[in-house]
C-alpha cells in the first residue's frame, strides 16, 4: 500500500560525489583506478534509479557497494590478476602457464628498479643481456652458448630468420603443425623469410628425404617437436642424431625446436619422458630453442642453446634487439634455473612441477573437504560430487598424458535449462574477487583441484560466491 506521506524512494539514492567518498569505494580505486570506478558508480546509480518504483526500498550502501564490486570485477584492463585453475589443464597458456616458484616471485621485486641488466659491474662498461642466465644454461644442457628472447615463437623466427633468410628448409610434413593462438610453422617461416621445402609424409620422413630435398639455396635443416598431436602406427620420425649426420655431411646447421623442452627426464616423475635439450645437443643438433614457460616452469621467455659459433650468429642478428626479454623475465628465468640440479628443490618448489606430480589420493582428500562447504554455499538447487577425472599437462607437452585428478561435478538439480544454469553459475565462479576457472562438459560444471593449493583462499570466497 503506497504511503503518500513517504518520500520517493529514488531520492534517497546517495549522489555520486558522496558515494565515490565512502572508504570502501575509495578502496576499490587502486584497483582499477578512479575514472573507471566513477564511471561504473554512475551507471549503476542511474540504472538502479531508473529501476526504482516509489513503492521500491531503496537498496542499501553495502549492496550498493557489492554491486559496483562485481561490476568492476567482471570488466577487463585492469591488469593480469590471480584466478583459480580449476580447469584441470596444468599449464593453460589463456591463464598464464606456469604459476611462478617463490624464489622467481622474489626476484623479480627485487630487479624491478634499476639493475645491472646490461652493464657489466667489473668494467664498468656495457654488459650482456644474457649473461645472466648463459652459464646455468650451459650447465645444464652441455651447450657451449645460450641466449634467451621474448617467447619460442620468437626463437625459432630468429632461428630460421638467422640461417635461413631467402634460402631453403626442408622440413617433415609430419612436423608442420600449429601450435595453437596461430603459430604455424608453415607462416612462421615464410615471415622469416625461409622457403619450406615439405619433405617425407606424413606418417613417415626418412633420412633420405631430407638428403634428397638438400641443394645449393638451402639455408640449414629444421626438426619441429610436434608438441599437441602424436602420430602412432605405421610412423617414421627421422631422429636428431640422423639428421646430425646429413647435416654435417652438407656443412649446414641443424636447429630443433623443442617446444616444452624440460631439463628434467620427466620419467623422473612418473610422467612419459620429454626430449631434453642437452640430448638434442649431445646427438648433434647446433641449436635447440624451448620455451621457458612450458614444463621449464619459468616466466615467458624463448630460450636457444648451442654451439657458439651458432649462438654468436643469432646474437649479431638485429631481430634479436627486437626480441630481447624484459629483466624482470630475466630475473625470474635465472632464479627458475638455479633451482635445477636438485630434485627435491625442484618438486617442492616449481610450481609446475609440485602439480604434475600431485597424486590422485592428496587430490581427492582435498575435494572432499572442499564439496561440502561447496554444497552449503551453493545450495539446495545444486548437486556437488566428488569425483574422479583426468587432468592435462597442456601447451602441447606429452599431450596424450592423462594425470589421475579428482575435483568437484556441480549440476543444478532441476534438471531443465541446465545448460543456461551452469553458464550462470561459471559467470558467477568467474566474478569472485579471485576468480574461479573451471569448465562445463556433460552438463556439469567441473572443478579439478590439482592445481588448488590455496584451500583457504578458495574457502573464504564462498560467503561472497552465496551472496552473488
Ligand atoms: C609452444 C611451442 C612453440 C611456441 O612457444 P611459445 O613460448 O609459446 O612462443 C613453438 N614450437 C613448439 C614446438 C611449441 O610447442
């Protein structure tokens, strides 16, 4: 029943200027700074006036508040911030790959002024960039020389843009993948200025198909990792070392790209074993590019090993000023590296490492814990199970690996609409202040906890996530 005596209730409504003032808003400005939180504060004042009848009550600050929050959360260019991967793919490129060990963490504050990037503090003089990382490379690969730029892709375009520039390279047909966010080998060549020369099938290269396809304009021979696809059955892949020989026997240089390239046989840790740089160097191979991102665990970075005649090559490249890395990569790529030569350092703090290596049973004990105060905050119109599933290694390392995980299945309990429930609920996941990534698949929601090492942090969003 409408009271005339009582005020429009949209009059009540704070003014923007005395609603940017309240401490809580004010927070929210070093976030995502003050002109896009007065923008986002006035929409949603005048959309909740617009919304308003006058026999509405006016909602009150802190709803207010909690709104502007979630709106602002849900926009992009604030920066990269921290997410939940729950998606069950370890190494997911769209969420930054490799969670960062703390040491890495640790350096790159500390390098963020200014540093001795490339000064050298004996002489006084100009330094070397790569310096800082070259010897803990060599050592661990056996390589005579290393340098480092801003991706893989950019290695192997230096690589080939390097030895190959207007001239020939003969690669497998098995090997001109894509590596996903549009990387193809075939463009990456062209725009190195390289003339792929297919060779072999592909199912089966033999030595002699490269030897074939070798003449006067060949530039050096190329081997590619095919990384997210596996060819079985009636296969041939030539190895490095017979490729070494060709190589050789031509005077042409011979690079892999490796792609994931971890410094640790990865049997080591119950994982298929990945090619490892040192032993492409050790079979023959002059250079060997990896990413520094992938099963490494380090930051973003295009690492190239090899002989120094080859690495002295890529250096005096002027593409290589265009690709050079940042020392904040550099700080965190050589702390990364010093954690190699001992296994225990290395499972217990690259983070990559610790998730791939996490055994089923620790994972299901977590989501034990973790369903049912999943189940209260979501809930009578939810179903939470725990349940059994297979994570990834992601970013084309050992692609057919399926490591045993466990997590949570989350389906809505009505059963109609449910595609559009569970869509909801995911935006809803994704709009927490930290927030949680899992994927939708058989009309649930799953959430793989392999890489959840926060449960506390997890736990203390849910209160926000009944709210929401
Ligand atoms: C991942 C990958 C690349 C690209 O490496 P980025 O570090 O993502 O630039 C190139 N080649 C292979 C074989 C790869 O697996």
């Amino acid at each position: 029943m409408s009271d005339a005596a009582s005020p429009d209730p949209r009059a009540s409504l704070p003014a923007v200027d005395r609603f940017m003032a309240l401490p809580a808003v004010t927070v929210l400005e070093a976030d995502w700074g003050r002109p896009t939180v007065l923008a986002e504060a006035r929409q949603l004042l005048a959309e909740t006036r617009q919304g308003l009848t006058s026999q509405d009550r006016v909602p009150d600050t802190d709803s207010l508040i909690r709104q502007l929050a979630s709106r602002l959360s849900a926009m992009p260019g604030r920066g990269p911030r921290p997410v939940f991967n729950l998606t069950g793919t370890v190494i997911h490129t769209n969420l930054g790959r490799s969670p960062l060990p703390r040491s890495a963490i640790t350096a790159m504050m500390a390098a963020g002024g200014s540093t001795d990037v490339e000064f050298d503090l004996a002489s006084g003089r100009r330094g070397e960039r790569d310096h800082h990382v070259e010897r803990l490379l060599c050592q661990l690969t056996g390589a005579e020389a290393a340098t480092v730029v801003n991706n893989n892709a950019a290695a192997v375009l230096l690589t080939l843009n390097t030895f190959a520039d207007g001239r020939e390279v003969p690669v497998s047909r098995g090997e001109l993948v894509e590596i996903g966010g549009s990387f193809r080998i075939p463009d990456i060549m062209r725009r190195a200025g390289a003339r792929l020369i297919e060779v072999g099938t592909t199912n089966r290269t033999h030595p002699q198909d490269y030897a074939e396809a070798i003449g006067p304009d060949t530039g050096m021979l190329f081997k590619v990792h095919p990384s997210n696809y596996v060819i079985t059955g009636f296969q041939r892949e030539s190895g490095i070392g017979e490729l070494a020989a060709i190589a050789r026997a031509h005077g042409l240089p011979l690079a892999w790209d490796l792609g994931s390239g971890s410094l640790v046989d990865t049997s080591r840790f119950g994982l298929a074993r990945e090619p490892m740089p040192g032993d492409a160097l050790a079979a023959g191979a002059d250079l060997v590019t990896f990413s520094g991102d992938k099963l490494l665990g380090g930051p973003q970075a295009g690492i190239i090993v090899g002989s120094q005649e080859a690495v002295a090559a890529i250096r005096r490249n002027p593409l290589k000023r265009a690709l050079r890395v940042d020392k904040l990569i550099l700080a965190a790529l050589a702390a990364v590296l010093r954690l190699y030569g001992d296994e225990d350092a290395l499972r217990r703090e690259v983070p990559v490492l610790r998730l791939l290596t996490r055994g089923q049973a620790d994972i299901l004990r977590l989501a034990e814990r973790v369903s049912p105060q999943m189940a209260a905050c979501l809930g009578p119109d939810w179903r939470v199970d725990v349940i059994e599933l297979a994570s990834q290694i992601g970013s084309g390392a050992l692609p057919v690996a399926n490591l045993p995980s466990a997590g949570l299945a989350i389906a809505p309990v009505p059963e109609r609409g449910r595609g559009e429930a569970l869509d909801a609920l995911h935006l809803r996941l994704r709009r927490l202040p930290v927030p949680i990534i899992g994927r939708v698949q058989q009309d649930r929601l799953l959430l793989d906890l392999r890489c959840l090492e926060d449960e506390a942090g997890l736990l203390a969003q849910l209160p926000e996530l009944a709210a929401s």
